[in-house]
C-alpha cells in the first residue's frame, strides 16, 4: 500500500503546518503509524507515534510543540506542527504498521522548509 501524505511546505519560524497521511482502503488492519523526518546530511528519526489505541510518542525536540493524532475511520495519520524551528526543515515521511507480519509501508515524503 503507497500511502499519501500531504501538507508540507515553505512556512516562517514560528507559524504552522498540518501534515496528512492516509492509506487507502486499509480499513481495520492498521495498528501503529507515526512520522520520521530526514534533514539533509542526517539520518532520518522518528518524530512521533501513535498506537491503534491513541497512545503517542515524541522525540524530545518536538515535545509541547508537534501533535500526532488520527482518524482510524479514514485510516488517516496528522501531525499538527506549531511554533516551527528552521531546524525542523526536513522531508518528513508517514509510516503504517500493520497486523499480522505484512511490512510496514511508507509515504512517499513531503519537504517542510522553515525559513525567514
């Protein structure tokens, strides 16, 4: 399954972005998703999280600013950014995991640019 992500952009330090991600007809197999993000000449990290359940995780640079949240009827993943960084710029890319031992999938990326 390509997932579909959507919502980045070029934004000033300290304004916002809504990220989004569905995966298409998945229906009620879904259980983990969340976001990494890749900087140039960095590897990529996990940003944050979110169970089947709604229990999430953060990376510590994002705690009290990024919001993870989902809509398990539309199989769809958020990420609300506020109070942008310049070192938040990255392509950021969604991620599904499924039950049973089906791989995880990925979206195909999409740059955020924070600059003044």
């Amino acid at each position: 399954v390509q997932l579909q992500a959507s919502g980045g952009g070029l934004v000033q330090p300290g304004e916002s972005l809504r990220l989004s991600c569905e995966a298409p007809g998945s229906g009620f197999s879904i259980t983990d998703m969340g976001w990494y993000r890749q900087a140039p000449g960095k590897q990529r990290e996990l940003v944050a999280s979110i169970t089947s359940g709604g229990s999430t995780n953060y990376a510590d640079s994002v705690k009290g600013r990024f919001t993870i949240s989902r809509d398990n009827a539309k199989s769809t993943v958020y990420l609300q950014m506020n109070s942008l960084k310049p070192e938040d710029t990255a392509v950021y890319y969604c991620y599904t995991d499924w039950r049973g031992p089906r791989p995880r999938s990925w979206g195909q990326g999409t740059l955020v640019t924070v600059s003044s």
